[in-house]
C-alpha cells in the first residue's frame, strides 16, 4: 500500500479522497491554486504545495507542476479524482514515466475510451448492444443518405468526435437528412475540428443508467449495479440515484455483465463506469465509459456499504479486488443531490459570491455531505460553482426520498444564489416519486420545477419584522444597560407614541416591489398589519441566531440571515430574500441608465462579434464571456448602434463592468 498519495484536484472530491486516506493511514499531500490557499482540502491535507495561479490552466492542469509537487512530497502515487487531468492518457503515462503510480486505469484504456466513435467500435466487437445505427469511417453523403434509409427515423446525427450532447441532431423525415447532415458536419468540424459523423435511431424517452465497474491487475473485473442519472441539464446530472427506479433482477443482470465485458475489452483496471441509454422496452444500448471515479459515486458507496477511493487505492497499489460478484447485493436506496451556487431563474447562471451562512444538515447513517467549501469561502468563477454533495440513504426509495426533501429542506446557504429550491421542487415533483423518469424530465416539467418567483408571502413578512424587531429589542437593551442611564425613555424601542399606540412602519424591498407594514406592540408580543390582514405574532431569538415564532398561533422555527439591510428568510424549506428599507435614508439618485452593457458575471471575454460604430439589430450577439466552462453571450437590447467596445478578447472582467457603449436607436 502506498506511504502517501498526493491528490491532483480541488473541491470536495479532494477532501473526499483525503478522508479515506487519512482512515487508511496514507500520508496526504494536496495542491493548490491562489485561489485555494485557505480552502478547505489544503487544510485537511498533511502537506500542501501551490501549483500557480487561480486560471485551471496555470494550476490544476498543469502537469508538470503537480508531478514536481509529487517529487517534492516524496508521494508514492497520484489521485486525479475527477476532471481536470483524470481522463488525459498524457498525464497518465508521464506518472509512470516518474515512477510514480497513477490511481486510476492503464494509459491504453484511456486512450481507448477517448474517441466515442472508437470506444463503439470496441464495444461493438465485445458484444456490448449498441444503437442501431451507422458509425463506419465511409463518410460520402450518398453512404450517409443509405444508412439513414437503413436506419429509419426519427434518427440522430451524432459528431464522432463529439460528446455530451454536443453536436446531436434530431432528423425526424427523409426530407430532411440533407440539409441536416449538412449542418452537423459543418458544426463538427468547427467545434472538434473533425467532421465525420455518426447515425443512431433515436430513442425519444430514454433513461441514462450506467454501470460502476471495478477491474484488479490480476484481470478480475466485476460490477456494483447501476444509477440512475436521468435528472440532468444540457447534460449536466443535477440528481441520481441507485438503484435506478423500475430496475428489475435479470435486466440488472444483463447490464452488469455487459458492462463488466466493456472493461475487459479494454483491460481495464479501477474505478470505471460504463453509460448506458435505457429505452421504455427495456432494451440498452452503450454510450460512453468513463475512466474516472464519477461524481455520483457516493450513491453506489451506500447502497452497497464498499468505500470506492478506498478500493482505488489498494487495486492502485496491486491488491486484488477486495471481494467477487457474488459477495456484493443492494442493500436500500440513496439520493445524490448536487448543490450549486447557481441561478436556476437566470438559466443556471453560476451565482460567484461568499458563502455567508452556510448550514447543511446533521450527517448520520441517513445522510452524507460531500464538500470542499466552509462558511466564508468564496465561490469563485475559475472553477465549478459545486457548495456540496447531499447524499442520503435509506432502506427504500420512498424513505430515502423524504430523506432527501428533509435535507434539502434544511440545507442553508447565504451570500450565493443556489439551486436548492430547484432540487427540492424535482424531490418533491410526483413523476419524480412514481419514478417516471428520463433525459427529458426537467424540460417536460419546467414550469413547475422553475416557477416565477413570487412576492413575500404573509408568513415571510411576518418573520422579517419579527426578526428586525426582537434584533432591534436587544439592542436597545444592550445599549441601556452600556448607559450611564439605563432607565432612560430614549433607550426604548417599544416605539411607543404620545397619544398615539406604540407601532413602528417597517418597509421592506421584495424583488422589485417595496412592502410597507405597521407593526403595533401588543405586551409580549407584536400585531402587524399585513397584506392579508392583522396577524399577532410573539417570538425570540435563540443562541444559535435562529428565530422560535409563534404567528397567530401557528410555531415554527425559522432562520434569518442579515447582512447588511439585506435578510435572507428561511423557514421549512423555503428561501426569500428582502431589504430592508432605512427610513431615514435620502432616495439614491436615480441611476442614468444609460446604454451601457454589463458583465452579469466575472468572467474572460472569449469573443466580441463587433466592432465600434456598427449598426446592430435587436438580438444580435456582440459579445461572449465564459466563466466556469459556461459560456454567456451578451445580445442587443434594441437596435442601435456600438458607440465603444470596453475589452477585447482575452481580457477578464469583474461582475457589473461595463463591456461597451451602446446607443439605442429611438424608436
Ligand atoms: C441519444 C439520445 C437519444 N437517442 N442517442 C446526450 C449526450 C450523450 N451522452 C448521448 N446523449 C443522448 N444520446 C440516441 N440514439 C438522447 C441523448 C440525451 C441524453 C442522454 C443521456 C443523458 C442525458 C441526455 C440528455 C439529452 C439527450
């Protein structure tokens, strides 16, 4: 077994990876990037060594600075957990070239499993089902046009250099293969810089199962049964699952062996999963493998009790599989959860900030929080904008599920916009509990999963003054009894009146609308005049800061977050925020709104589509920024005209600059 290992990757799989080995008793050594000095896997690490700057291009993929941090530590062996440098055959083979293990597959399965073309090519011939479908080298449109007929439609046009979604096209007539083919080619071509393509019927409600395989050095290789990530947008998973809902024995069967036989096509050794489509009738077809630990890898942890990093790490160092097929069975159901700093409202934009408060919930047997972050950190736009991973466990899928609203429910997080209610609409959506799912589960129920969001509610205004009230209570008292003069009538807050009953107005900004409310004091309590009517409520503040309330009889507990004038309400499971409004304050000068385009995030300016003076129509792109692999293109608000471009290509930007001068045209 290896004396210490040093882990190339960031974030919670990081300090994942660091806990098991820190249980096997494996020295640890973590790398960093500027922006990760203080984070939270570099502390857990037993040593740490900084890679370069925060860009993953000067830090995290920079081979060569984390095989002379190897060097340096004096590591026996690499972890690359999870993107960045996990599937590149490159980084692999220099390891071995240092003499230093590399924890995950051969070099050859890597490369294997690199092309999607290639890897069906191997599948193919190993007996793994594929699509029906035409994937040959011979790319002459009449070939094309042939196997299309052969095919049938609807089918998919598929980039064989592509992957993830990239470069698919639904062609649902004969008519319209031509000019379809046309299209993706020139698409492959501009984005893999390869243009053959590949055809495949198309399965319109298919489910994405895929199979965890685990191969040793000694040619054993076996499976730990399949999840379910049909839950995803544009192919990101947002929720999976094991087992897969509907799963039956002899299907489990037939797609574990036909998994196990995709990993010794290849020779594989370690962790690696092989991805399947599930068609409605129960048919499979292979799509990918991937060479890599998996994000999701927690579900399989759980419902099978095997720790994965921990196998990677004795297999690594040329242990046998620690046990065969037929020691391993499903015991219960988990959920994986991924919670993003991220605006679903804002088609997911990520959300970059600080994460004020943040509170998960109690971890037990039931429930397991993976993250790389700590109240405080800041979720910045180099990289992935994951908070954590929610993962809970329990016998059955439907006491797993309440498990998993339970939690989502009681996750707190401050300072970022999160997906949070996103994935507790999902949990809670009933297709979602019948298991009725497939790729399209989120497009098919959008409006309920994304609903607009709507004003404060009662129960929400009710506990924002509560809370600026009771805060406002302490204080007075705090500075009475700091006083020289405690007892002093201008140290009350009970905002008592002459000849006038004892009320305060509280003001407050909810989205865009401001909300004015009486709060009159009553003893022990406050009567507030709200929206849908007068409510006495009473309350106070526990030492923990959160609010126990008592709303015209109605008790919950609730958690509000200030910073600033700003409140953040959280109370079972639902999350608003409000601004209070300083009374006293002179009304801020209207902005001139000018029209000046801003960045809505940070981000690298990656195109600019115009030049200064151009004329521009309503729509039209300008410009591009990326941040954290997604890309954000800024349009034209109206027609009109470029009056200045701001950056060129290359240059970073802060959230709010201004990208350029845009006279509209008046209309
Ligand atoms: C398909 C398909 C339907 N029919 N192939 C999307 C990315 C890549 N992993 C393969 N994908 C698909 N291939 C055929 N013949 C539907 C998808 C698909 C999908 C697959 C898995 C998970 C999410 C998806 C979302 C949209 C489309």
């Amino acid at each position: 077994m290896f004396d210490k290992i040093l882990i190339a990757n960031r974030g919670e799989i990081a300090c994942r990876i660091i806990r098991t080995a820190q249980c096997l008793g494996i020295g640890t050594v973590a790398v960093y990037s500027d922006a990760d000095a203080a984070a939270r896997h570099v502390a857990m690490a037993d040593e740490a060594y900084r890679l370069g700057p925060a860009a993953a291009g000067e830090s995290y993929l920079r081979a060569e600075l984390i095989l002379d941090a190897a060097r340096r530590s004096g590591a026996d062996a690499i972890h690359p957990g999870y993107g960045f440098l996990s599937e590149n055959a490159a980084f692999a083979e220099a390891c071995g070239a240092a003499g230093i293990s590399f924890i995950g597959p051969p070099v050859a399965a890597i490369t294997a499993m690199g092309s999607k073309s290639a890897a069906k090519k191997i599948m193919e011939q190993a007996g793994v089902p594929l699509v029906p479908g035409y994937h040959e080298e011979d790319q002459d449109d009449a070939r094309l046009a042939q196997e299309a007929e052969k095919t049938g439609y609807p089918l998919l046009i598929k980039a064989s250099a592509g992957g993830g979604g990239k470069g698919m096209r639904v062609v649902r007539a004969a008519e319209e293969f031509a000019a379809a083919l046309a299209a993706a080619k020139r698409e492959a071509a501009n984005a893999f810089g390869d243009d053959r393509v590949l055809l495949e019927r198309y399965l319109t409600k298919p489910r994405h199962v895929e199979i965890q395989v685990f191969g040793d050095s000694r040619g054993s290789v076996l499976h730990l049964f399949e999840r379910d990530c049909s839950i995803q947008r544009r192919h990101q998973k947002v929720l999976e699952e094991a087992p897969a809902p509907g799963m039956n024995p002899e299907l489990r069967e037939k797609m574990g062996q036909a998994a196990v036989a995709a990993a010794q096509a290849i020779g594989y050794t370690g962790a690696g999963t092989v991805e399947f489509l599930l068609d409605e009738d129960g048919s499979f077809y292979f799509m990918e493998m991937n060479t890599r630990l998996q994000v999701e890898h927690p579900v399989t942890e759980m419902i099978t009790g095997i720790d994965l990093v921990e196998w990677q790490l004795r297999v690594a160092a040329g242990e046998a599989l620690p046990c065969r097929q037929a020691d391993l069975a499903i015991s219960g159901h988990a959920f994986e959860a991924r919670i993003y700093a991220e605006d679903p409202n804002r088609d997911f934009l990520p959300s970059i900030g600080t994460l004020r408060h943040l509170r998960s919930p109690a971890e037990n047997v039931h429930v397991r929080i993976d993250t790389g972050v700590r109240q405080g950190d800041a979720v910045s736009m180099h990289y992935d904008p994951m908070i954590a991973k929610l993962i809970v466990w329990d016998t059955d899928r439907p006491a797993a599920l309440r498990r998993l609203r339970q939690a989502l429910a009681e996750y707190q997080v401050v300072g970022v916009t999160t997906n949070l209610s996103f994935l507790g609409a999902v949990a809670a959506h009933e297709a979602f509990a019948q298991g009725d799912l497939d790729t399209s589960f989120i497009e098919r129920y959008r409006d309920a999963l994304l609903p607009e969001a709507g004003p404060a509610s009662d129960q929400v205004l009710a506990l924002a003054c509560l809370d600026v009230l009771l805060r406002r209570g302490e204080e007075a008292r705090a500075q009475a009894c700091a006083s020289a003069d405690p007892y002093s009538p201008w140290h009350s807050a009970s905002g008592w009146r002459l000849n006038c009953d004892n009320h305060q107005l509280l003001t407050f900004m909810d989205a865009e609308d401001l909300v004015s409310l009486t709060a009159h004091f009553r003893t022990g309590g406050y009567l507030l005049d709200l929206p849908g009517g007068s409510l006495p409520v009473r309350g106070e503040l526990t030492s923990t800061g959160d609010l126990i309330a008592d709303l015209g009889g109605k008790r919950l507990r609730a958690t509000v977050v200030r910073h600033g004038m700003d409140l953040t309400i959280m109370a079972q499971g639902a999350v608003h925020r409000l601004v209070l409004q300083d009374p006293y304050a002179h009304a801020g000068e209207q902005e001139e709104v000018g029209g000046t385009l801003t960045a809505p995030m940070p981000g690298k300016v990656v195109a600019v589509m115009v030049e200064s003076g151009a004329q521009v129509k309503k729509g039209t792109p300008l410009m591009i920024l990326e941040a954290m692999k997604m890309e954000h293109t800024i349009s034209a608000p109206t027609d009109g005209r470029i009056a200045e471009l701001m950056f060129s290509v290359g240059a970073l930007v802060a959230e709010g600059s201004q990208l350029l001068a845009f006279d509209a045209e008046e209309v």
